[in-house]
C-alpha cells in the first residue's frame, strides 16, 4: 500500500510525534510510507508547552513536511488537494484531542472524494480528560470520514462503541516506545544526575492536574526514606506544586525537572528509577507505561482507564484506587519492603513481547483489508 500519516511528526515533539515516527518506520517494511506533520500545531494562546518544537538529538526520522495549519480552513483544502494528488491507498490520523476534529475530517473528506482511499483514526481518546465545548461534535465530524478505527484500551473502546456503535475497528494494545533506545547501570545513571537517595521513584511527563501529580506529593508524607523524581513539562500551575511540597516539609525528598526532556536523556531518568508512578485521577491509556516497559522497569498505577490492562497487579507492578494517597504510599512501601523490583523487571521483560510494532500494523493492515 501506499500510506500517508498525517499529524505530529519530526520535527515536533511529543509522545504523539515518536508515536508516529515509530508506526511509519515499521510499517515502511512493507509499504510505502510518507508522512505529513503541522507548521501550525496549535495556536500559541493554546500552548501551555514552552516549544512545539524538538530539541536535542536522538532523533532517527527526517524532519516531515510541515504543511498543516490546524485553524485555517483554506490550508485544510490545500492540504486535502495535495494528499490526493499523491493518491494514497490510506490515510491514518492520530487522533487524541477534538480540537483537531474540522481539520482532520476536512482533509480526510477532500482528499479521498471520488477515490479508493481508506481512512483510519488511530484513537488515543474519543473524548478527552478534560472536556470543551464543542467535543463531541468536532468528533462526530471527524469520524464520519473514517472507514476504520485502532483503539488500545477497552475504556477507548467503550467510548467508540457509545458514539459510534457501526463504526468497524480492531483493538490491539499500545506498542512499547523503542525510540529511547536502552537504559543504563542504574548507579551510573544517579551519579549523572547527582541522586544520592537509595530508594528513588519516577513521576515521567506532561503535568496536569488529572495526571494526579499532587496526589504522590500528599502520599510521599509516608515515605520518608523515598526520593520522588518529578520530570515533565508543566501544563498546570507549577508554583502550586512547589508550595504543596514546602507546605509538606518535602523538599529534600521531591525534585522537580520541570521542562521538556529531550530523547537522549529520557533514558538516565528511568535508569535512575526503581519504579515508574502514575497516579492519574483518570485516564484512558498511557505511553509512558510504554516508556517504562521499553526500560524493563515495574509501574504502580491507579485503576483508571485501560492503565490496569497493561500493569498487571502483583506481576508487572501494583493497582491502586485513584486520589488516594494512602493506598497510593502503602503500594510503594510494599514494593519495597517485599523487595519485589528483580522480580516484576523479569516479568515486565517477558510481558512487554506481546506490545509489538509488528503486531499493532498487521491489526492495521488486517483492517483495511
């Protein structure tokens, strides 16, 4: 086939864009693959993020051509023109967020109008943690071009088969995120990074308030011997975070990076980590489960969303209720009283052979078909 994924990509950052980088190069084994990414991403008053742009190295894609202007209709059929003039048999779009749902069904109507063109929405979300005007209705347009769907969680499921109960899909989980290549002695990656603690856990990316962040800072009060490592870019409020911190007298046992990690260095903080936190008020799946896995590390996680269908309770880490920083300090004093990190990296090491690139492009492959 010839493919066309459309979205972030190179020279964007973001989970999204590795995401897409990975599915084109697995699938370019056996198709031809072209890809198509934003010069405007998202309005700069809608940012939260310092740059929409990559920084560092690490990088193994070439920069995608940057054609897409998320709010300017005009390019959205430009866009559509320029797609069908290189007549695709498919096009994929990752879908995560409704803002994106006119340009995306736009491009999608226009480009395959009159043609054997097929359409697939890889779906992150049907709607997302934190609703807007307008979602369902920036979706439902978005969808109608669809002749497909990839959805990795059965809460994504469940909201696809609630809006949309003819739509044709397949369910195949999250592949692991191989891009950040592969970790290092966990005492050299502390020395890197000046840890000292003998006991250190990893909170990894963006900060909202339903990721749950404040609620691990309220359940360190019970780990008085553990070094939180807080590493992500702030999409809420940073200084209400600090102060809940010294508030709690945390100061020396909560450390904050506070800005976008480049490729390259992801490795050293996960390295450094004898488990990965996600204390998510809610959710429906997560990459970074995905990044922790690719580092052979164990996930204490909250049951929301489809986080419990990849983190398996007593084997590949531990499940616990959300917004509750009791059960959330009792699950990471467990894990190390019982000494249970040796035997959860086994396990999360044999169960991460089932989260293939292989795997999740035959399921597309299969839909199409």
């Amino acid at each position: 086939m010839k493919i066309i994924i459309l979205g972030t990509a190179f020279p964007l950052r973001g989970g999204i864009a590795h995401f897409n980088a990975l599915l084109a190069e697995h699938l370019a084994k056996r198709h031809f693959v072209e890809t198509i990414t934003f010069k405007r991403q998202y309005p700069k008053m809608l940012f939260p993020g310092t740059s929409q742009d990559e920084q560092g190295g690490g990088i193994t894609a070439s920069p995608a051509p940057q054609l897409i202007d998320s709010i300017n209709p005009l390019n959205w059929l430009s866009v559509a023109a320029e797609v069908r003039k290189r007549k695709p048999d498919l096009i994929i779009f990752k879908y995560w967020l409704p803002f994106f749902g006119p340009c995306f069904g736009t491009i999608a109507k226009y480009a395959k109008k009159g043609t054997a063109t097929k359409v697939v929405f890889i779906c992150d979300n049907i709607i997302p943690h934190e609703r807007r005007p307008g979602d369902i209705a920036f979706t439902k347009y978005a969808f109608a071009q669809a002749d497909g769907f990839i959805v990795q969680s059965n809460a994504v499921e469940r909201d696809l088969k609630q809006y949309f109960p003819k739509a044709r899909y397949r369910k195949v989980a999250h592949p692991v995120y191989e891009n950040f290549g592969k970790g290092i002695v966990k005492d050299d990656a502390k020395k890197a990074l000046s840890i000292t603690s003998k006991k250190t856990i990893l909170y990894f990316g963006y900060v909202r308030a339903y990721k749950g962040l404040m609620v691990l800072i309220e359940a360190m009060k019970d780990l008085p011997d553990v070094l939180l490592l807080a590493v992500g870019e702030f999409y809420d409020d940073e200084s209400k975070y600090k102060k809940k911190v010294a508030e709690l007298g945390l100061a020396d046992r909560v450390t904050f990076v506070s800005n976008y990690v480049p490729n390259e260095e992801v490795g050293r903080y996960f390295s450094a980590a004898d488990v990965v936190v996600l204390p998510y008020l809610s959710a429906t799946q997560s990459g970074i489960i995905q990044i922790a896995y690719n580092f052979d590390k164990p996930v204490i996680a909250t049951n929301v969303g489809g986080l419990a269908e990849v983190v398996i309770d007593g084997k590949t880490g531990f499940i616990v209720p959300p917004d509750d920083p009791k059960a959330l300090a009792a699950a990471i004093r467990r894990y190390y009283d019982e000494r249970r990190e040796k035997e959860f990296s086994a396990n999360v090491y044999a169960e991460k052979k089932k989260y293939s690139w292989s795997h999740f492009t035959e399921s597309i492959e299969e839909l199409v078909a």
